[in-house]
C-alpha cells in the first residue's frame, strides 16, 4: 500500500514532501481500490513546464489520476479518501531526511549551448572513439535539433532551473551531480565537468562542486571506503590537470 501510494505521489510530482515524507501518512491513509483518493493543499507541478499550481488538488482513482487543478476546479467525491499535503516545509524535510539531490541540470542546459554554438553538435571525442558510419548517423539525428521532441521542455526548464538549485544549495541540501549521459547532445566526454561547471555558476563553490562529483557520490554508493576522496588505501582513481580548479572550474577538461 505504502508503495503504490508513494509511486503515486512521485508520478504526478504533487509536492515534494508527500513523497519525502510519506512515514508521516499512516499505512491506513491509502483507500481501497474503489475508494477515491484526493490530495489536496499542495503545489502541483505537472511537468508540462507551466507555473506550478498552488493550493492545489489531484484526485486519484486506482492507479490513474482523474482530475488534476486548482481548488475549486476538482470535484471531490464524498467518499473520497483526503490527504492533505500542506504545511510541510519541502528543503526542511530533504535536510532532515538526509536526501540526496541530484539536478541533472546539463540535461537540459545542452540545449542552450548548442543554440549558442551549434558546432559543439560534431564532437571532436566522438569522432575519434567510434565508426565513422555510427558518428555520421548521430550528427545526422542532430542536425535540427532544436525540433527533437526530447527537448520540448528544456526552455522552461532552463528559465526555471537555477533558481530551484540555489534555493537547495544555499539551504544545505545534498546535491551530487549526475548528468544523464548519452542523451541527446549530452556527451559522455564532457557531461560530468558541463555540470560541474553548471552548479558552480549557480550557488555552489568550486570544492562544493568537486566533492558533489566525488566524495558524495562514493557515500551515496557506500563506496567511501574504497573512493571518493584521496587518502592511503583507497583506489588510486586521480586525475591531474593544469590550473588551479578552485579557482577556475574550466581548467578540468584540461
């Protein structure tokens, strides 16, 4: 019961905090099948990349959602099984429950920097590691790719992106970083950097970014043991590079 109620919640993204906090909704809070369910009193974001609905309610049935919207536009059935999602405070309860964030950010920003230089579509890295016939078919699939339906959202996400990462990096909230590699535009070679940098440009320091990339990820696989930072006995997993990283990001790809 528990679960499905917690897919639910994370499927239909109707505030973080249901899901975060989901040991705070008793096992009895999810009806039976033929029972509606209605979560009401907290944010929707329905992932179409408008604005965010507040005070909102999403009515569920089985394991599809009715209805969807503000307060007022959703009717709620008289039998229906309520939830409220209000008054839950969404970076308090990521602190608390030592969550791990990982934005993934670069995702969706490689579609602002190719829009700004399209020739990053031919990557010089690619083209050395793999046939040419499979390089041709990729750079062919990117020649427009601004109309891949893939990127429909990366605007909004773009417009909306920074804000929501220095809101959690300046809260204290765990951040590592992931990228997502292999999507489109979203090269293995230079993801992991693209989203250093990314983070770095919007709330985190250098060594914050470094440590997201390193440390906090072996602690997330309960590797720390074996990687992650730079002591005796661990992996000897280094890299060197010119310049002085802390004061400059760029200097990695070096």
């Amino acid at each position: 019961m528990k679960t499905r109620l917690a897919k639910k919640a994370v499927v239909i993204l109707v505030s973080l905090a249901v899901w975060l906090a989901m040991d705070r909704i008793p096992l009895w809070a999810t009806p039976p099948e033929d029972v509606p369910l209605a979560i009401v009193e907290g944010m929707l974001i329905d992932g179409n990349g408008g604005p965010p609905v507040h005070d909102a309610v999403v009515l569920i049935q089985g394991e599809k959602i009715v209805a969807a919207g503000p307060r007022g536009t959703v009717q709620i059935p008289d039998n229906a099984k309520v939830i409220s999602a209000g008054g839950m405070d969404v970076i308090k309860l990521l602190i608390e429950k030592q969550t791990i964030v990982v934005p993934t950010g670069i995702v969706a920003w490689v579609y602002k920097l190719t829009q700004e230089f399209p020739e990053r579509r031919f990557n010089q890295e690619v083209r050395q590691d793999f046939p040419p016939d499979l390089v041709q078919d990729l750079e062919q699939s990117l020649s427009n790719f601004t109309g891949l339906r893939y990127f429909a959202s990366a605007p909004g996400w773009i417009a909306s992106g920074p804000g929501r990462w220095r809101q959690l990096i300046n809260a204290g909230v765990r951040i590592v970083i992931g990228t997502d590699s292999g999507t489109p535009i979203n090269y293995h070679t230079e993801s992991t950097w693209r989203e250093m940098q990314l983070m770095a440009q919007h709330g985190m320091t250098p060594l914050q970014a470094i440590s997201a990339a390193t440390k906090w990820p072996a602690v997330v696989m309960k590797q720390e043991a074996k990687l992650g930072t730079i002591e005796a006995g661990k992996l000897a997993d280094v890299i060197v590079v010119k310049g002085n990283v802390l004061e400059n990001l760029a200097a990695l790809p070096g």
